[in-house]
C-alpha cells in the first residue's frame, strides 16, 4: 500500500479550500489550531450558526444543520484546545431543534443558487434521523474535551431523539447514509452509555450485509456507503460488525483510490463545479484520516478529526 502524502497536500494547496487546508495540517501535526478556526469562522452567521456553503452542496447564506457537522468536525480537528463558538453552535441548533428533540433535514434556502436539489426539497417541520445522529454524533466528538458542549442540554435533547429513533428503524429500511450516520452516532453514544449503545448497534446491524456495502438509494450507481463510512477507525463498537479481511480489502481500496493529481475523488453527484472541487478536497482529508487512524501511515502527534 503506497499513499503519496506530498501529492496529497499538493492537491489541497492547488484546488482545495483554505479550511481543507488547514484541516489537513491538524492531520499532519504541524497545523495551527487558531487558524483552522479562524478559516471555520468566514463560514458563520451572527446567529452563532454556519452556513455560506461549508456544505459544499448546500450554498446559501443562512445557517444549516448540516453545516452544524461540518463545524462540529474542525472543532474536534483542535483538540485538546477548545473554542466558545462550539458552545455557540449549540444555542444556534437549540434554537432550530423540533419539538420532538430532533433537527430538520435542511432550513428553508433563501437563494439556491448551487444547492442540491434535496435541500431546497426538504420539510423544516419534520425530524430527521440522518442529520440529526451525525450532527450528535461529531458534537459529542467535541463534547470529549470541550465541557461547554458536554453539559449543554441541546446535546442531550438530541441525544435522546437519536436513540428513539433509531429505535424505530426496526420497522423500516433505512436510506444507507441514514444508516451510517446512525451509527456513527451510536458508537458515540456507547462511550457514555454501553448497554444503551449495543442495544442500538444490534438494531442497526440487521441492515448490514456482510459485505458492508449498502447502496445510496437516489444517488449515482456507484455510489455507496461502504464499511470504512459506517465504522472509520479500529477500536470502536460497530468494528465488530465487519470481518477483518472486509476491512483490510476497504483500507487498500482506499489508498488505491488516490489520483494521479493527489487528491481522492467523491462517487457522488455535485451541483456546482466548485462544490466537486470542495468535496474532493474534504475526501482527500477524510483518507489521509482513515488511513492515519488505521496505522497505515506514519503517526505524527495525535489529533482528533474526521
């Protein structure tokens, strides 16, 4: 397995954005924990929300749950450091949260100019599992070395949305990028809840083939939530759903997937040209990420990210 990191970082610098950038340099051990979150910063709203295209297919000015995830994964890049507009964020996300603990797919768009067609489709008065449990899931990331967040009680209403519908999942298919961030969600939850984690994990796990391939209902047909999307790095509950020769053939996959140019390619539709470009660059983090926390790469001082 070869994994050209100068080529990875040449493509960040010639095509990437300046937070992917940043990103990246947390990675590597020589990142300025400041700077990523001052990058982070042109991308949030004086609501104390983000929006202004952090989601690469989701454009608009005004802030979105989904650029909520975004942010929550810079602010777990800077670990041990912290930074109070992660406390911030949550005010926002309470703000938007459903009474039932939930949050919506997407807020309504005011221009949607480059916004994926989803989006602008999508009902602000109903909860939705799928960003719900990866919103939770990168904030209890955050909430690891940050107490503002831990003790926030947004972070617990949700908490308690998640686990109830997840439990609900047993009477319908799950989309597959649903399914994965539910679990995502739930091998966060078992840090602090065990017994509650495996019960849920259980339920999840009979959606699971064997092979951990999972297609993304509406997207591209080679487009797929595979293990590595469902359970990223060793060491954590839902690895125990994939053999271990699954995911060594998915590590080596990935790093095979590295370009001529440096950077990994996406195998989903973007809506805008410089959005193709932003998602390949966050993807080009994202491996550098799989493969590090896996032991595949040479380790420089730990950060947390993903």
């Amino acid at each position: 397995m070869t994994i050209d990191l100068a080529a990875a970082e040449t493509f960040l610098h010639t095509h990437a954005r300046l937070l992917d950038r940043h990103r990246l340099r947390l990675l590597l051990g020589d990142g300025d924990e400041q700077a990523a979150v001052s990058a982070l910063l042109g991308y949030r709203n004086t609501d104390g929300g983000f929006g202004n295209g952090l989601e690469p297919d989701l454009r608009a000015r005004q802030s979105q749950p989904a650029c909520a995830l975004h942010a929550f994964e810079v602010f777990a890049d800077i670990a041990p450091a912290t930074s109070g507009h992660a406390a911030r964020l949550c005010d926002w996300l309470a703000g938007v949260t459903l009474a039932d603990g939930g949050l919506p797919f997407a807020l309504p768009v005011g221009n949607p100019a480059g916004c994926a067609p989803f989006w602008l489709a999508a009902d602000p008065n109903t909860s939705s599992l799928q960003i719900s449990a990866i919103v939770a899931a990168n904030a209890h990331q955050v909430a690891r070395h940050d107490p503002e967040v831990a003790a926030h009680p947004w972070l617990a209403s949700v908490t308690d949305y998640c686990e109830s519908a997840i439990r609900a999942v047993r009477d319908r298919t799950p989309h597959a990028i649903e399914l994965a961030f539910a679990v995502r969600f739930v091998d966060e939850l078992h840090a602090s809840a065990p017994a509650r984690g495996e019960e849920l994990l259980a339920l999840l796990a009979r959606h699971l083939p064997a092979d951990g391939l999972v297609h993304v209902r509406g997207g591209t047909e080679e487009e797929f939530m595979r293990p590595l999307d469902f359970s990223p790095l060793p060491g954590i509950p839902s690895r125990e759903l994939f053999r271990s020769e699954v995911i060594e053939s998915e590590l080596d996959a990935l790093a095979r997937r590295q370009q001529d140019d440096g950077g990994w390619p996406v195998d989903f539709n973007s809506y805008s040209p410089a959005a193709r470009l932003e998602w390949r660059g966050y993807a080009t983090v994202q491996a550098v990420w799989i493969l590090r926390g896996n032991g595949l790469l040479p380790r420089s001082p730990q950060r947390a990210g993903g």
